[in-house]
C-alpha cells in the first residue's frame, strides 16, 4: 500500500475550491435540497449554518459521495469530482463512523492505512493528534469507554489524519469543552493556511463567525445568504444604539425608525429609511441631552434571524 502520510502539496498537486451547483436532493415527493449552489474557496474555513432540517447534511453526503444527487454537480477545482478525488477529502459525518469495541489507536492506524497511509505514517500522526487533543493516555481505551466529547475528538482525528486536500466536517464542535473547541480550531486553521478548503455545519453562531472567512446560511433546503462576514453584514439592517438623559419611549413614534427594544433611557433602533437617524438626532436634540448614538456592529445571530425569517 502507497504511503501517502508525508506527502507536501507539491506531489499531491495544487490545492483547489470545492464548489457546489444547483444541488438537489429529492426523497419521493419531499424535495430535501432545492437548487443549493456555493463555493467552499481554497485556503478558507467556510461555515455551513440552517436549522434542524435545513438540509446542510444531505448537502455535505452528496458532496461526499454518501448520497446520490438528484440534479446539480459537485465541483473539484472547476471539473466534476471523482471518486478519487473525494478519497483525498477528510470527511465527519454527523453519526459517528467508529467501532466502540476497538481500540482508539488500533482502528485510527487501520483507518489511515485505508487512506493509503503506511503503518507507521499512519501511527505516528494519530499519535501526534492524539497528544495535541488530550488524548495520549486513551490510546489503548475502547472507543465506548470514552466521553462523548472525546469521541468527538477521535472522529475529527479520522478526518484529518493524512493531509487530506479538503475537509467536510459535519457538526465537529459539537459536545467540545471549551479548551478542545480552542485545540480543534486551531488544527483547522492550520490545514486551511496550507490552502485547505473547509467546510463545516454547526449551530453555533458565535463560533461560526468567530472563525469563518465564508458563510453560507441555509433555511428549507435553499441558501438564503451566503459571503464573507462583512458581506452578510452590509445587507444587514442597521442598527444604532441611543442613550438619552431622560426616558426614550418616545423613538417609538419616529418615521422611518424602528424601535427594536426600548429600556428607559437607552434604545436599540434600526434605521428603515435613509436619512431617518437625522430626523431621530434633530428630535432628541430638542427634547435634552444625547449620551451616546453609535452603529452596532450586526451579530451572525441577527444577520441568521433575519435572512431565515
């Protein structure tokens, strides 16, 4: 078997986008995925967000290969992808694919071996990530005596042991502590800084747009947004914050504004009308001193709430 645990990018060949076009997934007359389309660039943590039942996992098992695809294609570097190529992509799937009664280490080396790495390539890198996420002293523990989270752990190992030239991981934070939430996006950043493209679903906004240069939002099968964080900002509506030295319930009556919550003297307000805050400004101005007005810089959480209304 080919040893393929030191290879660089030279010898595995440039790295590349993964794409995905007018994908859809039917199951009878239930359209799962109705005409999803993006990019995952090379070299970029993209984050795949929607609710439960969006259709982000059916997405990432027909990018995999797991499931057929009703229409639409899945792109490799610009042509479509092939089985081999998927072979050199490091897949989680969101149940994981682990043998309970088998040795953390034993079935890591058995499953990098099926990835074309040698033995001893295989053992040196699940040895390697083992101690990086914690685990160095369950090497030899059955995969059910572990915690959850720690299962978790050894299937993200499975999926990017072996330099693989692209990763699709579904739902990797999932039951993480915080210090291996830290651990695993840090390995992540360095495959994405090698020009790894990665993908991965998650329902944690925070986290998502702490870490991604990409998102893509999901809701009912269909992208609803999708682009860089700022991008998703700017068609965002805007919000300011104003504090008054008296009560401010009265902003609630101003045109073109809307009061998002209002708490005595301080309001959250989005601006629906351009030109609206100099008439909020002018009232306030008249009515007594103004503290603060100031933009709020709009959360992935609004931006999600607001695209998947």
């Amino acid at each position: 078997m080919a040893d393929h645990g030191d290879l660089d990018q030279t010898s595995r060949g440039e790295w590349a986008d993964l794409e995905v076009r007018d994908l859809r997934r039917d199951f009878g007359e239930v359209r799962a995925v109705d005409g999803v389309s993006f990019t995952v660039p090379a070299g970029a943590l993209t984050g795949f967000v929607g609710g439960n039942g969006a259709g982000k996992t059916t997405t990432m098992r027909m990018v995999m290969g797991v499931l057929s695809i009703t229409a639409g294609e899945v792109l490799w570097g610009g042509r479509p992808i092939t089985q081999a190529d998927r072979r050199q992509l490091g897949y989680m799937p969101e149940e994981r694919g682990l043998y309970p009664k088998q040795p953390v280490l034993d079935q890591l080396v058995y499953l990098g071996r099926l990835r074309g790495m040698s033995t001893a390539a295989a053992r040196t890198s699940v040895l390697s990530h083992l101690e990086r996420l914690g685990l160095a002293d369950r090497a030899r523990d059955h995969v059910e005596k572990l915690s959850l989270g720690n299962q978790q752990r050894v299937q993200i190992i499975a999926a990017v042991m072996g330099r693989p030239r692209g990763l699709v991981l579904d739902e990797p934070f999932s039951g993480l502590d915080p210090q291996a939430v830290d651990s695993m996006a840090d390995l992540l950043r360095e495959h994405t800084a090698q020009g790894v493209p990665v993908l991965f679903s998650s329902h944690q906004l925070d986290l998502v747009e702490r870490l991604c240069e990409h998102l893509v939002v999901l809701s009912r099968g269909r992208v609803v947004a999708a682009g860089t964080p700022d991008e998703l900002r700017s068609t965002s509506v805007a919000r300011h914050r104003l504090v008054l030295s008296g009560d401010a319930g009265w902003v609630r009556d101003v045109g073109g504004v809307h009061a998002v919550d209002v708490d005595g003297s301080s309001a959250l307000l989005e601006i629906l009308s351009p030109g609206a805050e100099r008439d909020l400004l002018g009232e306030a101005l008249r009515r007594g001193e103004v503290r603060e007005f100031s933009p709020q810089r709009p959360t992935l959480a609004q931006i999600y709430r607001e695209v998947t209304a």
